[in-house]
C-alpha cells in the first residue's frame, strides 16, 4: 500500500510539473482530464471506447460508449465534440439499457390470437420477409399509396422515404403535429429555418417562453450548458414565462406564470412598449425586414400592456418592465419551445415572440438570436422517384392545413374510420400513437385493433411499446447502439456531422432499419425485374453510410467515413480545455461565426443575377441568391425575398393575418369557476414514452402526481396525495395531488412518460409477475431490487384532438378540465376516453381551418378576404413543398443557412 | 495563536501531500441528474443505493418561487467518523488524496460505519447485481479514486451539464477548487459534527441543507416514497 | 415528487436490539452469579448456577445474532485478526471485550461444572469486569455517533449499565424460583437500578427536547410519533414508571407483585433499547 502511494505520487508530482512547464494554468480550469478514456474500476484495466451519437432523445449529443468484455458498460459525452463537449444528461448516461432491456425483442415475432392479446409466436426472418412482401405485393398492385409507414425518431437520413417512393407510396406521416411544428411554421415564413439558436453563452438577457431548457427542449444539454454560463459567468438575467414551475423556471432569476395559451399577447405588448419608447433597431428593421418602423408601430398601437395583462394575468408593470430590460440590455436574446406553440393558435404565438429579437435588432449578433447551423449530406445514387400521386395527408400536406409544413398526422385516425383514407399495409417505426397522441387509447388503440381499418399492422421496433404490442408482426429494429445512421443537429452555433455506429454486434436477430428495409424490398424483387433492387444495393449499414461520406467535400479529404468512425463526428474544432470549452491551439475558445446574412456575394456569384428594385432581392435563374441592402450584395435570410418576411403575405392568402397578432382561445374565455387548464409536460430524466423502462431513469421518478396550486387545493379541498378526479370533455383520470406553490392556480399540470400498460415489465411494474427475457434477451439480476410500487397515470386519453389552423400542431396545453376531489369508486390510475366524443373533438377542430366555418369569426380583421373558394385547392396541395434534405430532421436548418453553416465549418 | 488538534490523519495543507475535493456551485446545478446516472454507470451501482444524489427543495410563495437543487456524494471527510468506527479497517483514508475508501473483502457489514456517518453516504450493496461481483458489503462513493488516478475528472463532474461540480487538489494553490474555494463563500454540510467535509458547496442555503421541521407532517406523497422504499418514518 | 426524490434505509435495524437485549442480561446474570461467590452477596448462591448457565446461553445466542446479522458472517473472524484491528473503534474493543469474555465464561462454567470453586471464583471476578463491560461497550457504540441525537450523551454507557443490571435481575428473579430471601435481595437491585433508568431517562428526554431540530424532531418522533408507543408508552411508562411504583406499594414486595414489576421491566427495557436504537436513526435518514 505504501510502496504504491509513494509511487503514484511521484509519478502525478512529475506530470504536474509538466504540465506547468508546457502550458500555462488558465485561472478556473479544472486539472484532470475531462474524458476520452476509461477505466474499470475493479480490474483497473482500460476500456475500448467507441463514439457514437446519442438517440435516448431526439437532440442527437455525441458520445463514447465504453466497452468491455463485449459489454458496453458505460457512455460519456464525445469531449471532441463541439455542442456536447463531453457531456451527457441523465437520459443519455443510462442509454446502454434500451440495448439490455431484459424485455427486450431480438427475433421476429407474429402475431397469434387477437390483436394486443399478447400471444406471439416466433418466426424466421425468412418468413417475415415473405409476409410482409406478399402484404406489400397486393397493397402496391391496388394503390401504392394504401402502404403507410409512420415514424416517429426517424434518423435514418432517408432511407424511410427512400424505402415508401421506393414502393411508390406518398403515404409517409411523421410525428411533428403532436410535437413542436406550430413553432416550426411559426418560424419558417418569416426567415427560413425552423429554429433559432440563442446564443446564451454570451447574451446578457435572456427571455424565455415556454421552452424548458434546464430539463427537456431542444436541446437540453448543449444549451444548458451555455444558459449557465451566461447565467453564472457572464451574468446575464433569465426570465422565464410558464404555466407552472419548471426545473428551468425554478433556476430563473424571474419566473413569471402565465395564463396558458396567452404568451402572444404578452410578447404583442412587449412589442407595444418597445415601439411607442422607440426603444427598437429601426436601422435594422428598416434594413432587414418587409416592413418600416413606422407600419410595426402603427400596427403594434392596438396591443397595448393593459389588454395583454387582462388575457394573461401578468401585470402591466412587469410586462413594462421586461419590455424595457429586454430592449435596452445588449445582446439580449430570447428561445420558446412548446409552451407557447401547442396551442389552437400557437403559430401566431412563436411570431410574436419571434419579433422581440428582430425588433430590437438582436438577430444573428453574439449573444443575441441566431440561425442554426446544420450540416446536411448527400443521398446515395441512384435514388427512387417522387411518387406519382399524392395522398390525401403525409408528413407535409393535409387539404385542410395547407400551411402546417409539417403535417397534422394526428388527424389520421379519424380520416381512417371516416374513409378519407384507405390503408392496405401499415408500419410504425419510433412511433407510439397509441401512448404519445390525443385519446391514445381511446383512439389510435381502437383504431389498430380494427382489423377492417388496418388490416395489415408491422412494427419496426425492439421494444413492446402500446403501438407494437397491437401489431400482426414485430420486426426487431436495433437500438441506437447498435446502428449505422448519418446525424446532423443545429444544437450549437458550430455547425457537425456525425454518425452513430455499431458499438457491439446486435443482439440475437435483431437488424438495423436499413437492413430490414432493405431486405423487404429484395424479397419483393429479388431479381431486380420490379426495378425496385437497384436502390438498395448496400451491402450492409457501413455500406450504405459510405454511401453518404465518402463524398463531401473537404470531409472526403480528412478520410470520409473512416474519420467519422474514429472520431464520431466531423469536423473537430478544437481540444475540451478544463473550463469544459472547446478551445483552439492557443487555448482560445474557438468563437462562432454570426451575422450569416451579411455574407457578401462575391462578383462571381453576382454574374448574371437580377435586383429587384423595391425589395433589393437579388435573383439568379429564378432563384432569390441575396439582397442589396445600402449599396451592398448580401446573401440574406432564406426567405422567397431574402429578408425577414414579418409580413407573412402567404397566410393571409388563406384568410390567416399575415401580421404579428394573437387569438384567445374562444373556450377559454368564459371558463367556470371550478374549471382548469390541463397542461402534460416533460421531465429531466424522461422522455416521452421511450425511458419508463430504463431503470436508472424509472427509480428516480415513476410516478407524476398531478400539480395544482395551494389555493386551488383548498378550494376544492384537496390536499397532496389525495386522489382526484380530472374530467375533460372526452375522458377523465384518476391521480394523485401534488399541491404546493409552483404553479398558477388556474393550471393542473400532469407530466406525461408515466402509467404505461405496455413496454416492458418495469414500466408497467409487471417485474414480479414473469421473467425477464421473454423475447430472447438476457435478464437483469438487478431487477429484483426495484423497491418501488407506483408507475403513475397517463392524461393522453382525455386530452381532446385540437388543431393549429395555421401550423397543424396539436393544441396539448388548452384542454379544460374540471377537477374534483375522487368519489368513491374512483381508483388510483382509472383512465377513460369515449371515441365518439374524441370524434366530436376532430370535427370541432376542423371549424377552425381555413376551410370552416369559425374561421371567419376569428379573424374579422380579415374581412376582405375571398374566402376557401378564392385558393386554388390544387395550388393549396403544392404550398408546402417536402424539404429536400433529411425530412426527418426536426431540426434541420433550410438550405441557406445550411450553405453558410456549411461555409462556417473550416 | 494557538494550534488546532489536528487528527493524525488529516491531510488538508499538509505539505507535500495532495488533498482532493469537490466544489459545488449551487448556483449552475440544473437539477438534470446526470450525476446520478453517470456515478450508477460508473461502478454498476445496484437499484436502492446511490453513491450520489441531487435532491431538492421548492421554497417561497406563489407566485415568488424558486427550486433549489443540492448534489449530495460523500464528503470524503478530513476526519471520517466512518473510518474511526469500522472495526476491522475495511474503510480508510488515503494519505495521498485524502479519499476515503473501501476494502471490500475485509468488510464484515456490520454497519458500523453507516451509523457513523452523518450524511447517508454509505449504502449496503445488495445480493443481486447486473454484472459486478462485489456484493453484500457497504459501498459508497470513492471520489472516483480509479479515474482520477488516471488523471481523470470522477464521472459525475466529467458529465455535469451545469458544470456545477468541479473537482481538483485543495493543496495545490493553482488548482479551480482553491481558487473557488479562496475566492467564493463556501459551506460544508452539517460543519458542526466536526468531520471536516471536503466537499464544497457555492450557495448553498442552510435553510435547505438543515433538516427542516417540516418532515413531521411530511406531504403523503414523500411518505408513499418512502413506505415503498422501506423506510422508518418519523 | 415531494421534497426528496432519495430515501435512505437506517443502518442498524431493530435486530440490534434484541442483541442488546440479550447482551445486556447476560452480563448482569454472570455479575450476579460472581457475586454470589463474595460474603456480602452469599445469599444469591442459589441461583449462582442457573445464573450462569443462563448467561453462558444467552451470550451464544447474542454472539450468534451478532454473527448473523452482519452482511458478511463468515468474516465475524475479520475482527479478531490483528492486522485489520483498528483500536480507534468501540466495535473493535467490544469485540474483545466480547471474546474474552465468552472465553471467562466458557471456563467459568466449567470449572464450577468441574468443582472447582476456587478458579470458578477468581474466573468470576475477571468475568464479572469483563461483563461490566458490555453495556459500556455497546452505550459507547451508540455515543460515539456524534451525529445522533439520543445517543450521543455520556449518559448512554451509564443507562446501558443500568438497564443491562435491572432487565438481569428481572431476569434472575425469574431463575430464583420460589427462594424469597433472593428474591428480595434481587428486587432491591431491580428497583434502584430501574429508579436510575427512570432518572437517566427524565435527563434523556430533557437534552433530546432541547437539542436543536434534529434532536427536537427526534423527540418528537420517541413521544408522538412513530415510535412514542414502544418509547413512551411501553418503555418508560408500562416498562419503568409502573414496576417502579409497583414495587413502591405493597402489592410489590409480596411475590407475584414483584414477578409482575419483573416482567414489565423485561418488556420495557426492550422497548427502550429498540426506541432509542431506532431513535437515533430515524431522522437523519431525512437528511
Ligand atoms: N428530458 C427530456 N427532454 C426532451 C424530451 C423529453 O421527452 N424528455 N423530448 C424532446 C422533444 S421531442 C421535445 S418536442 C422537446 C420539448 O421541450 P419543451 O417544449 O421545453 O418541453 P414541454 O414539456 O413540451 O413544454 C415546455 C413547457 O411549456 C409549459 N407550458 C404549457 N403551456 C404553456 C403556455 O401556455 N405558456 C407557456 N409559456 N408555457 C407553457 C409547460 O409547463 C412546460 O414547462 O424536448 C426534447 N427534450
Ligand atoms: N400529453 C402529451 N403527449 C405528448 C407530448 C406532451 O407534451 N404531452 N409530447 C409529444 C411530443 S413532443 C412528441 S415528440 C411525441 C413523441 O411521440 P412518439 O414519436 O410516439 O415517441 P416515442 O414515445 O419516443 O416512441 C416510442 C416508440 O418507438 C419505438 N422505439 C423505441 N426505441 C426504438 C429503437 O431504438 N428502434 C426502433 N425501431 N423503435 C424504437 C418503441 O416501439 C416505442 O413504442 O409525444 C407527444 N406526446
Ligand atoms: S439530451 Fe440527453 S438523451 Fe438527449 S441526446 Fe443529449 S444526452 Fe442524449
Ligand atoms: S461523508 Fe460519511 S462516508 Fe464519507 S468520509 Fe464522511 S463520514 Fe465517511
Ligand atoms: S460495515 Fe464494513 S466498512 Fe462498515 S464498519 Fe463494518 S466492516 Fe467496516
Ligand atoms: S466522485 Fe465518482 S463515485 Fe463519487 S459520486 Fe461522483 S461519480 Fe460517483
Ligand atoms: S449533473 Fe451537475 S447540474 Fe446536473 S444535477 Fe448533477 S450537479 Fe447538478
Ligand atoms: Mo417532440
């Protein structure tokens, strides 16, 4: 013991000294390193580490998964990595248990007796590929578009579509409308990308709207990280506007609770005082957007701090107050997620918030409102054709939205039992309606158990999620360890690719998607006479991805798709100093680039273009490449103009104000005493339906009481851990209070992950009942130290279907309830909700669409608008074209963006 | 002036000996508990136990509230009542780095030492475990002893989102913890039971590190947690 | 989702009290049966045997429960190797204290199975200091828990003593049959030994009310909470204050008066070795 003491010390006193002599301390730096090796703390033996990119969310962090003894062990943040930098959260550490989930399945498994009985019977991968290739040969031979696959998490950098166009479907629906889209089409019109990039790390002021960075958001980790440092290093104000206390709220200097839905409005009057102090950038705004200072204050003159105050509930002075700190702290900068856009109206609330940071010119500045930073890459050669005939909704069309870019998927049941759309084959991939959408249940479980509306069900997943567990046939898709798939996420403002790789061999059967889609489309033409083979000649996954990388630019140069497995991600900026930032060779932090729409065009690129005279876009075979701005070429916003289209003239073409407004939810206005606003939100150490049975994340929380407010405790008598009863007007639940301080007394907040009925035996607490490894993995000895017995209640089957009429989101924050202390024969966990009342919700939504008949009522400013009949309904199917690159990409930046991004990454 | 009494196997300033902490900067922890999981990662630590643990409080009224989160570990004390009770010698202090570690063939788990330490930070080990050999013996937090030997950061700061967790020699003036620890008020839990806590905490709030009176009538739900665990109550 | 997502289990479960328990007779048993050997105490030599054979068992059983519930049973020889000995523990004293008592008392009960009176006699005084040591071992076990409320107070040795001496007189007027004169002599010890309990019991309670939150909560959680029926109403009020007064009044000095007082005190001073046991622990696994 003695003899090693000494040693070890005399080596470290050595290394200290070293290090003294080669680099000089940094003042704040921590010493030891910060990872990029590992080491097993019984054998002391060093760990092989091999980088992958995390998918236990959907932020895509890069990381190191540890492996030792063919067990991967552990998972760190990739310290080469530029947003990461070396971190991981809660979720991304315990990622290793999707790949040894004892319940999990590893070989393919058909269905025997009714649906979601859950009797299964193994098969080969021979005959699942046969069925499901007959299934597909008699759907495509009627009507291609009859074959549907939705997904959910689909990083596969397009081997989906490839996969349905591949088949000739237009039949591919997407998640977004349950997610954030009514952010992303509040966004996109009116400078191009779907996102912002709040430059936290160095602002001095930051708002946020509904967006709970410190625990869920996109993107949880990398931008924590910088929210602290702005907070704590550089001293800057967070104010946080929520419905209750989130983890975010709660670390916020100031937590403002907010009325639900009414965000727009305090944003609108924020507006409002900025304007009427002239405490705006007119140089920028008269630059840089499709209106004046002049016409923003005319009509910013109606939203006044005294009627958002009304609708909000905050008061006057505190909107007076941000309004003023906001305009007037430089760089400021301002981030919202989904608490603002998951509303009826919830487009119109991202706008609004949107303009604080283009009014008071904090766009694309350090510190300030930036665009994101992406990276795309090519697909493999040959690719399949656009299918020939539309269907009637997809991932980026439905008749009714044609402004919701992102699909309104969550409509589909109701078009399946209406007939609006007929279904042959069905595939879920990362996709759980039958948790993650509205009724849940009540609505998609019916439908999947209707053999007359879907008379074909295939999952591609390893887990028995309450999707998976009502299908005919179960191919065991692999988890992201054990995956080739390209990445790519604006998460910070250094724009990277990366790759996640297979860390071990999959277990027992399982294949990877490309794999087994490729292996359906060579079962259906195995000699390639159908045309179909010679899109899917990939050998394997490596195959496939080389098929990707070995050709970009510059990364080609650094070794292709040799650099990405040794590495995990391209390019690499710098080394992780010990303050945990990425710095260059001199021990600088490596700064990013802004102001990305001041890039010069160069005469090259001039040559030939045309310059339009009003609104200086510059124009070159008939696409806008930039704007003139004071004598100056720019490359601009990718906007149809180049600038920032704060006047949206595309939605008033549907009746839609093209200008910044708000609308209160009608059944909001006149709610009863004793009624509430569900709200159902996210947690840190969840995500969605996917980590219940993760059990690092399952013990630390398994259960979700429902939150209300002290005053609204005692006023229906309810005190914490007493049941209650929360009905809407499609269903109701059983749950617990958790009554305390965090919350506005007009909300009950439900947190959803929890009250499975599938997914495995530690979710739904079914691990005394039966043995792991039902499915052919190995069991865990640790299970048998669960020690909790409660796994909480899921709200989805009482939140109604609500649409955005603009952006096609689900609206999940309006739903009213009453709550009321549990009656007798109510019990802890009881869930209903009535199909035809969800029915009844559907087609109350439609009211609100462009084509209803509430739509008028709700836009009086609009009066002389033509109305539906004035659009042409075919033009209406074109208006939201398919994004070319990475549909899947939630997040992935619109192509300027992604050309300067591209530019920005040396 | 005169001398404090110093244990003999306190190393904190002794010259020529290094003398590692944990500074906890309550104001950048999140709350996100990837401490947690990164430190269960680590050593495969069992469901029940926890070498490390963030809980938290919600104080004020509405609509003036705020969370507050406290990362807990073991202190790695400068002088541990755990290692003075342990009959056999199975927990000790390093000379070198000052952790306090476990010899776990020699631990007969008589829970002497659990007894003994005011901050919960050691555990049991339970018989089943998912793949590491070490069972029934008490366990706890070693200051990632294995990595940073290895001149590697322990997992928990190596993951912390918030940074709030940083870890070095307090001997060494240039090190991040001295220079927080010099520069910033700092607190230790529970000072007055006199075992010299060398984890740090910036900002921390008495009010929420003491043991509040409110745990007499403590909320249901608190006492759901803990009758599924197995706890006494109160 | 309360205040606290982790919860921790109390390390010395109520296992321990029954050793203490147990121990605690023992050593008073042996004390008696040494003592019948002076001139003083000669009266007591009718139950100097059983008091013996008593105390022999019962210490097998203790040293077993110990044994068994450590996590680790088979190592129970790890605290007699020389080389892991760390004299800084009580635990480490109150093992030899334990085995060299065990040894004296294996002997003892030999030599005097043998005859031999005049080694029984010099085994018993060794046996009786040794046994002496047993409560101040384990009251020192609790004290040095600087931690604890209850349990850190001088007081803990001294009130081990003490109830080790009045459950082993309850105990030996069980073994002393019919015999009034010992009977007698054994209700004297039991009533100033249960009489000291009671007033190191007043000044127990006293230090835990006033003794800062954890100690106050503490207090609460022995008289109101959770384990104020074993302390407060079994322990101190069913287990001390009416044997105490029992013995006071003349339905305590005549036989099956004094039986009850004994049996009430048995049950008692398990009760208090539990609730202070668990005690000490319950509210720092808050913390
Ligand atoms: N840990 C974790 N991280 C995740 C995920 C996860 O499941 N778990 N999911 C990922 C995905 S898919 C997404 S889309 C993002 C979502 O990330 P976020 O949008 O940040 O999270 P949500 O919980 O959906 O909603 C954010 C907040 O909106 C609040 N809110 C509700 N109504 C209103 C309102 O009217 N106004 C305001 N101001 N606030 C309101 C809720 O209380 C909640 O705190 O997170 C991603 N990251
Ligand atoms: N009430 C309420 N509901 C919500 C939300 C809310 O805030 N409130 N949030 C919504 C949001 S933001 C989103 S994004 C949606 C998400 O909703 P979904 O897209 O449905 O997301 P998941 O729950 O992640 O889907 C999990 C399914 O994917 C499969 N799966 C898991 N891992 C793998 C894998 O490695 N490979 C394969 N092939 N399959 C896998 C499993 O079968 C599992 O059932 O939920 C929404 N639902
Ligand atoms: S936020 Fe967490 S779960 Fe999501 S990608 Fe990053 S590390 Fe993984
Ligand atoms: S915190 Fe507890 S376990 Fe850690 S050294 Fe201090 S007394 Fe020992
Ligand atoms: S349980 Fe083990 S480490 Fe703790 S005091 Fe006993 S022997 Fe020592
Ligand atoms: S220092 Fe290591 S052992 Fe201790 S809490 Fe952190 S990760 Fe766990
Ligand atoms: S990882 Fe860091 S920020 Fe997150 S809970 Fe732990 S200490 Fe706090
Ligand atoms: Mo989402």
């Amino acid at each position: 013991m003695l003899e090693m003491n000494r040693r070890t010390f005399l080596k470290v006193t050595g290394t200290t000294a070293a290090a003294v002599a080669v680099a000089p301390k940094l003042v704040g730096a921590m010493e030891t390193e910060l990872g990029g090796k590992d080491i097993d703390p019984v054998g002391a033996g060093e760990r092989v580490g091999i980088p992958v990119t995390c998918h236990v969310c959907n932020i895509q962090d890069g990381a190191i998964a540890y492996v030792q003894d063919g067990r991967i062990v552990k998972l760190e943040g990739n310290p080469e990595h530029v947003s990461t930098r070396g971190r991981l959260c809660a979720k991304g550490n315990s990622g290793m248990w999707y790949t040894y989930d004892p319940d999990r399945i590893t070989y393919p498994l058909k269905r025997v007796g009714a649906r979601g009985e859950g009797k299964w019977k193994r098969i080969t991968w021979d005959e699942a590929l046969k069925e499901v290739a007959g299934k597909l040969d008699e759907a495509i031979k009627e009507d291609p578009n009859s074959v549907f696959l939705k997904y959910g998490r689909n990083r596969t950098g397009g081997a989906i579509d490839r996969f349905m166009h591949t088949l000739g479907s237009d039949s591919i629906l997407n998640h977004t409308s349950v997610c954030e889209s009514s952010k992303k089409v509040g966004l996109e019109p009116t400078w191009g990308p779907d996102i912002e990039t709040p430059d936290f790390a160095h602002a001095k002021y930051i708002l946020n709207f509904g967006s709970n960075i410190l625990e869920a958001a996109y993107f949880h980790n990398p931008l924590s990280q910088r929210v602290m440092e702005g907070t704590v290093e550089n001293k800057a104000k967070l104010v946080t506007f929520d419905v209750r206390l989130s983890n975010t709220a709660g670390r916020s200097d100031e937590w403002i609770p907010v009325f639900p839905a009414t965000d727009g409005a305090i944003a609108l009057a924020m507006g409002n005082v900025i304007l009427s102090n002239d405490l705006q950038d007119s140089d920028f705004i008269n630059t840089w957007t499709n209106v004046t200072v002049d016409e923003l204050k005319a009509h910013y003159k109606q939203y006044t701090p005294e009627w958002a105050s009304k609708l909000s509930g905050v008061p006057v002075e505190t909107i007076e107050r941000i309004a003023r700190e906001f305009a007037t702290t430089k760089p400021a900068t301002l981030f919202t997620y989904r608490g603002p856009a998951k509303h009826l109206y919830g487009s119109y609330n991202e706008k609004a918030c949107m303009m604080l940071p283009i009014m008071t010119g904090n766009i694309e500045k350090r510190g300030g409102y930036c665009m994101p930073r992406g990276m795309g890459w090519p697909q493999p050669e040959p690719q399949p054709p656009k299918p020939a005939k539309h269907a009637f909704m997809n991932a980026h069309h439905h008749p009714d939205y044609p402004l919701a870019s992102h699909g309104t998927s969550h409509m589909l049941p109701y078009h399946i039992a209406n007939g609006d759309v007929k279904v042959k084959v069905y595939f879920t991939y990362q996709d759980n309606p039958v948790y993650t959408n509205p009724g849940a249940q009540a609505t998609w479980g019916k439908m999947f158990r209707d053999e007359k509306l879907i008379p074909y069900y295939v999952s591609m997943s390893p887990f028995m999620g309450e999707e998976t567990a009502l299908a005919d046939l179960i191919l065991p898709d692999c988890p992201y360890l054990e995956r080739w798939e390209p990445e790519s996420m604006p998460n910070s403002l250094h724009p990277w690719l990366g790759i996640r790789q297979p860390v071990i061999k999959p277990l027992g059967e399982s294949r990877e998607n490309r794999i087994i889609l490729r292996d359906i489309i060579h079962t259906l033409d195995p000699d390639g006479s159908r045309g179909m083979k010679k899109y899917w000649e990939f050998a394997d996954g490596e195959d496939y991805m080389r098929h990707h990388f070995d050709n970009v630019p510059k990364l080609k140069e650094d070794g292709g798709l040799d650099f990405l497995k040794k590495h995990g991600v391209w390019p690499i900026y710098g080394k992780l100093d010990g303050t945990g930032k990425i710095v260059d060779k001199t021990g600088r932090e490596i700064e990013a680039e802004y102001g990305l729409h001041m890039k010069e065009l160069s005469a090259d690129e001039m040559l030939g273009a045309i310059v339009d005279p009003t609104a200086g876009t510059i124009t070159k075979n008939g696409e806008a490449i930039g704007v003139q701005r004071n004598g100056k070429n720019y490359v601009g916003f990718s906007t149809p103009d180049r600038r920032l289209n704060v006047r949206v003239d595309g939605w008033a073409k549907y009746g839609f104000n093209p200008m910044p407004t708000f609308k209160q939810i009608p059944w909001h206005k006149d709610m009863q005493d004793d009624e509430m606003i569900l709200t159902t939100y996210k947690i840190n150490v969840h995500k969605q339906s996917r980590t219940a049975a993760v059990k690092w994340l399952a013990e630390i929380m398994h259960s979700n009481p429902a939150w209300m407010n002290s005053e609204t405790g005692k006023k229906i008598g309810v005190k914490t851990g007493d049941l209650v009863r929360v009905e809407s007007k499609v269903g109701y639940v059983v749950t617990k209070a958790y009554v305390f301080e965090g919350i506005h007394p007009k909300v009950i907040a439900i947190p959803t992950g929890f009250g499975h009925w599938e997914y495995g035996r530690l979710a739904n607490l079914k691990h005394k009942e039966k043995a792991g490894g039902e499915y052919g993995a190995a069991d865990d000895a640790d299970l048998n130290n669960v020690w909790w017995d409660d796994r909480g209640v899921h709200a989805n089957a009482m939140i109604p279907n609500v649409v955005d009429p603009i952006g096609g989101s689900q609206g999940w924050y309006d739903t009213v309830v009453k709550v009321t202390k549990a009656g007798p024969e109510d019990k802890y966990g009881d869930v209903k909700g009535d199909w035809d009342k969800h029915m009844e919700a559907y087609k109350e939504s439609l009211r609100y669409a462009y084509t209803g008949d509430l739509h008028r009522t709700m836009h009086p400013e609009m009066a002389a608008w033509g109305g539906p009949d004035s659009v042409n309904q075919e033009a209406a199917h074109q208006a939201a074209p398919a994004p070319e690159k990475a549909p899947e990409a939630e997040a992935a930046p619109a192509e300027g963006a992604e050309a300067a991004a591209k530019e920005a990454a040396h | 002036m005169s001398e404090l009494l110093v244990s003999n196997i306190e190393t904190r300033g002794v010259p020529g000996k290094r003398r590692f902490a944990m500074v906890i900067d309550l104001r950048r922890c999140i709350g996100c508990d990837a401490c947690m999981t990164a430190c269960k990662a680590e050593y495969d630590v069992p469901l029940g136990v926890f070498r490390t643990w963030v809980p938290y409080r919600v104080v004020g009224t509405y609509p003036n509230v705020r969370k507050q989160f406290m990362p807990r570990l073991c202190n790695h004390c400068d002088d541990p009542p755990c290692v003075r009770s342990c009959p056999v010698g199975a927990t000790y202090k390093m000379e070198d780095g000052g952790f306090v570690l476990q010899r776990y063939e020699r631990c007969i788990g008589c829970k002497a030492c659990m007894a003994s330490c005011p901050y919960n930070a050691r555990f049991m080990l339970p018989k089943n475990r998912t793949y590491t050999d070490i069972h029934s013996v008490v366990d706890k937090c070693t200051f990632c002893h294995h990595r940073v030997m290895n001149n590697l950061a322990p997992a928990c700061v190596q993951t912390c989102i918030g940074r709030s967790r940083i870890f070095g020699d307090l001997n060494d003036p240039n090190s991040e913890v001295s220079h927080l620890v010099n520069t910033l008020p700092t607190q230790v839990l529970r000072p007055e039971e006199g075992t010299k806590p060398h984890v740090f905490y910036i900002g921390l709030d008495r009010n929420t590190s003491e043991i509040g009176r409110g745990i007499y009538s403590a909320p249901e739900v608190l006492e759901e947690g803990r009758n599924a665990f197995g706890a006494v109550k109160i | 989702m309360g205040d606290y997502n982790v919860f921790h289990h109390i390390p010395w479960t109520g296992a321990y009290a029954i050793y203490f328990f147990t121990i605690g007779i023992s050593a008073a048993l042996f004390f008696f049966s040494a003592r019948s050997w002076f001139a003083s105490c000669s009266i007591l030599e009718p139950i100097r045997k059983p008091a013996a054979y008593v105390s022999f068992v019962l210490l097998v059983i203790s040293g077993l429960l110990l044994i068994s519930d450590l996590s680790q049973p088979m190592r129970f020889l790890n605290t007699m190797n020389p080389f892991y000995m760390n004299f800084n523990s009580p635990l480490a004293w109150g093992g030899l204290n334990l085995m060299s008592f065990g040894i004296v008392s294996a002997l003892y009960v030999f030599m005097m199975w043998k005859g031999n009176d005049a080694l029984a006699k010099k085994l018993g005084v060794v046996g009786a200091v040794l046994a002496l040591g047993l409560p101040i071992y384990t009251g020192f076990d609790l004290t040095v828990h600087q931690n604890r409320p209850v349990w850190n107070t001088p007081l803990m040795p001294v009130l081990f003593v003490a109830m080790s001496l009045v459950s082993g007189a309850a105990v030996a007027i069980f073994l002393a049959l019919n015999n009034a004169s010992v009977t007698k002599h054994l209700r004297t010890y039991m009533f100033w030994s249960a009489a000291a309990v009671a007033v190191m019991l007043i000044a127990l309670m006293g230090t835990t009310a006033y003794g800062g939150v954890g100690a106050e909560l503490t207090f609460m959680s022995l008289t109101s909470g959770s384990l104020s029926f074993a302390f407060l109403w079994v322990g101190v009020i069913l287990g001390t204050i009416i044997p105490i007064a029992l013995l006071l009044t003349p339905v305590g000095t005549n036989h099956v008066g004094t039986l009850a007082a004994a049996a009430l005190i048995l049950v008692g001073g398990f009760a208090l070795r539990y609730s202070i046991l668990i005690g000490g622990q319950v509210v720092q696994s808050y913390f």
